[in-house]
C-alpha cells in the first residue's frame, strides 16, 4: 500500500523520533564523564606512578595473541574497565615505552603531563584551528607560537610558518614551497638537482617522491671527518652540476641528524646558496630548540639565513608525538604554494586579520594542535625547558667522556646529545659483538638503544633527550656496557 505524503512525513518523523533516543546516548551525562574521567585518571596516575618501575622496552607483544580480539569493534559497546584492562596488557605493556625516562634510542622527547591537559581542552572544545574565521583564539595561539620559534630563529616578521603533525609533514611543506618557488616544472625535473648528504632524514626522500621529483638528480655532497657537509664539495658539485647543464635547485642541511646528531655548517652552506640562487633549507626538527641555550645559538649560526626551517617540539620540547613546525622566510612563497579558494568558504573572507593555518599547509581538517604546545610553555616558562635541553647536553658529554673508559670508541665529535659508540673487541667479529651487545641491553628493557651503520660499520646510539633522563638512567647505560663486557672477558679466558 502506496502511503501518501503526509504519510511519509509521519512514518519519517517516526524514524527520526526513534533514532534520536539512540543517537542521544553518544552524548554521556554529567555523571557517566564523572566516572569515566575517574577511571582513565586513574589509570594514567598508575602509569606516571610506576613509570620508573616499568621497562623501557618489553619484548612480549609482537606475537597475535587470542586476546588480539579486543581490538575488534562491535555493535555493542563496551565498559570501560575490561577496555582499559585490555589497553595496558596489550598496547601500554609491550614495545618501546617512549614516555621512559630509559628511552635513549632514536631521537627521544617525552610527553610533558600539561600536553595531554592541553590535548584533552582542545579535544572537549573542538576548535577548528583551520581558519581564523572559525576560531580567532586557536589560531592566534598557533601564531603566536610560531612567531616565539621564528624569533628563536632569527627570521623577520614578515615569514610564514604552519604547526604540522610532525617533521615529516614539515619537511614535505617546505620542499613543496622550494618548488613552487624556484618555478620547477615537470619538464624540467630530470635536469633539477637537489642536493643532500648521507645524513638527511629518511622523510626527505619521501617529501620527493610525493612532490613528484623521484627523477630529480640527487647529489649526496661529501662529509667531513664529523658527518657534517662539507661546502667545499658543495661548492666544486654545483659548479660542475652547471656546467653539464642542469638546474641546480635546493639544498637539504641538517641542525640535528638523527644518526649522530652532526649540525652542518650553516653560514658556509648559506652563503654558497646565496650566491648560486639555491633555495636553502635546514632540517632542525631534532636540533632546532637547542637555539634555547647558548650553546645551540653558537653551533647554528647561520640557520637565520635559511629559506625554510623545520623544528620539532614532540623532540627538542618534549611534547607527545604529533606535532611539528615548518617556517619559511617570505610568508608569500608559502601562501603560493598552498593558498586556495571554495565558494563554500566565502564566509571566511570577512575576518582576515591573522593569516589562516589552512592557506600555508595542505590541511584543512585540523586538530588544534597548539595547545598541546602552548600550556606547558605557559605554565613553566622557557626557564626550564632551557635547563633541561642543556642538562641533555651535558649527559651526552659525561657518557661521551665514561664509555671510552671503559673501552669504547666513539666520533671524536658529537655536536648535540647523541653519542656513538661501538666495542672492537680482540679476536671476535666487531658487527656481531655489538649487535649482541645491542640486544643484550633491549632484552635487559631498562634501557633502550638504538643501533646505525655509518661508514658500513655496526654502530650503537645513545639518544639523550627525554626530559625524564638522568644521569641515574646514564649510568644505568653504563654499568649494563660493563656488566657485558666483563662478562665477556670471562668467557674469553
């Protein structure tokens, strides 16, 4: 039987009335938030409580397990405690811990507790951090923000930045202004050459490969003895890069390489970019907040005369993973490479009085990623984030000075806070004695570090950056490397 229209109105208000009663119950009341607040209180003041007495890494987790199945997603909810129950057995206790004080592989940062407040604001109000239209205190904060970093730079007012979800999607942005401003086009490509070292982060390949330049010539420019690029190389490789006819583009340096931590020598790189109309970019994300102390001031300068920078506050701030920073010298090189207009975003027009996030990044769908960042710099003050990045610096030197004691070798150099070593041990293969050595202190799990190859050699890396590490957590590096040597000095008689 056809219903007429008022019928179908009636039978669709029907359906509305009823899914509504359902639909409601997404949003909890005052009293279930009370109780779900509580229970995941407790459960992080557990994990912030035990932190010293968990493991930095668990080697259990990486095997399916029947209990996998807690993942899945049904049609029924769930309680919240076997759901938390769930998470720390199966997320919060296996794999690297990296809010450890013992973190010291990879780069390090942390997870200041005032972040996640920070977080959990911004997730409640969900503000769209996209559009000054939309929220003109987002992104105020966010720009605010980004004029503190380019000031720790060194760049004039008149620069652009963006807050990204990290280094990589920062590096991605400014090596996609670096085309648009040097007019690269598609013809062009396989005559273009960019211009890197064998220490430039992995996501700079990626930031090419998605940029649509993977038949670029890529030159990686020669070292010194310190992994740091030499501009004589650079200098003698262009001239001869023109002479051959192609297109000399950009130049990828390092303030912070992640292998060994080797800042490249940015006023000499500067200048040749200068004079040979490169664009000049530097990839501080591991480096970049050293500019806090006096120190990381000395050993970059130069980085002011950079086209773009890249800056990482989840490293060298100690924040969560999930946020970046890219700043670009000329704020129009990046409104070029990323402006866009909708009819539907018209309404955005009639408030412009701060630049909009969304016209110099490829997002639009944007999480309010500044507070995260500005909270804990608002409640401490740089003060402490100053000592903490100076007191890594001195840890790194202090285990750089007591490993070789104890008979490892080390780079004659480290330029920040990551120190590589490795043992040359008499009558046994140096690659399989370290990478034992290796997993001898990730099986331990009270400390984590990571290993390298440079030079085809097996290398080990101790990372120190966590605002959580110590020099108890250094010597507790140290006294696992003598335990294992010792050890293996016994066996060996």
């Amino acid at each position: 039987m056809l219903l007429n229209k008022e019928d179908e109105v009636k039978h669709l208000i029907e359906e509305i009335d009823k899914n509504e009663l359902t639909s409601k119950s997404l949003e909890s009341d005052k009293g279930v938030r009370k109780q779900l607040f509580e229970k995941v209180e407790t459960y992080s003041e557990d994990f912030l409580d035990k932190l010293l007495e968990l493991n930095t890494y668990e080697t259990t987790g990486y095997e399916p397990s029947i209990k996998d199945s807690g993942f899945l997603i049904a049609e029924k909810g769930n309680p919240i405690e076997p759901t938390l129950n769930f998470l720390k057995e199966r997320v919060d206790s296996t794999g690297l811990n990296p809010a450890s004080g013992g973190h010291l592989g990879y780069i390090p940062g942390g997870s200041i507790f005032e972040s996640a407040l920070g977080d959990y604001m911004a997730a409640i109000s969900n503000r769209y951090a996209g559009v000054f239209y939309a929220s003109p205190g987002a992104v105020r904060m966010e720009n605010t923000l980004l004029r503190w970093a380019a000031q720790l730079v060194g760049y004039p007012k008149d620069f652009g930045g963006n807050i990204t979800s990290g280094g990589s999607l920062a590096n991605l942005i400014a090596f996609s202004t670096a085309r648009k401003a040097k007019n690269i086009r598609g013809a062009d490509i396989h005559r273009t050459v960019i211009y890197v070292s064998q220490q430039s982060h992995h996501c700079i390949w990626k930031a090419i490969q998605t940029c649509g330049m993977e038949e670029a010539v890529i030159r990686n420019i020669e070292m010194d003895d310190h992994y740091r690029m030499d501009p004589k190389a650079l200098k003698a490789q262009i001239q001869k890069d023109r002479e051959e006819g192609l297109i000399p583009f950009i130049l990828i340096s390092t303030a912070g390489s992640t292998d060994v931590g080797a800042i490249d020598p940015l006023k000499s790189l500067s200048e040749i970019c200068q004079r040979e109309n490169l664009w000049f970019h530097v990839d501080g994300a591991y480096g970049g907040f050293f500019l806090l102390t006096d120190y990381g001031k000395e050993r970059m300068q130069g980085i002011e005369l950079a086209d773009s920078v890249v800056l990482d506050p989840h490293k060298g701030l100690f924040l969560p993973y999930g946020i970046g920073m890219v700043l670009v010298k000329d704020m129009e090189h990046l409104k070029a490479a990323n402006s866009y207009q909708a009819n539907y975003m018209q309404d955005t027009k009639a408030h412009q009085e701060e630049v909009s996030p969304a016209d110099l990044s490829p997002e639009l769908s944007k999480h309010f990623r500044g507070l995260r960042m500005w909270l804990p710099l608002k409640l401490h003050g740089t003060e402490k984030f100053k000592a903490c990045l100076n007191e890594k610096l001195g840890l790194a030197s202090y285990f750089n000075t007591e490993v070789q004691k104890i008979g490892f070798n080390t780079l004659a150099e480290h330029d920040l806070s990551v120190v590589v070593f490795r043992y040359v041990p008499n009558g046994k293969d140096a690659e399989a004695f370290n990478s034992d050595l290796a997993k001898y202190i990730q099986e331990d799990g009270r400390i984590f570090i990571s290993t390298t190859r440079l030079d085809g050699k097996f290398m080990l890396r101790a990372a120190i950056l966590s605002f959580r590490t110590h020099r108890k957590e250094v010597d507790l590096l140290l006294s696992l490397l003598r335990e294992f040597i010792e050890r293996w000095k016994m066996e060996s008689v």
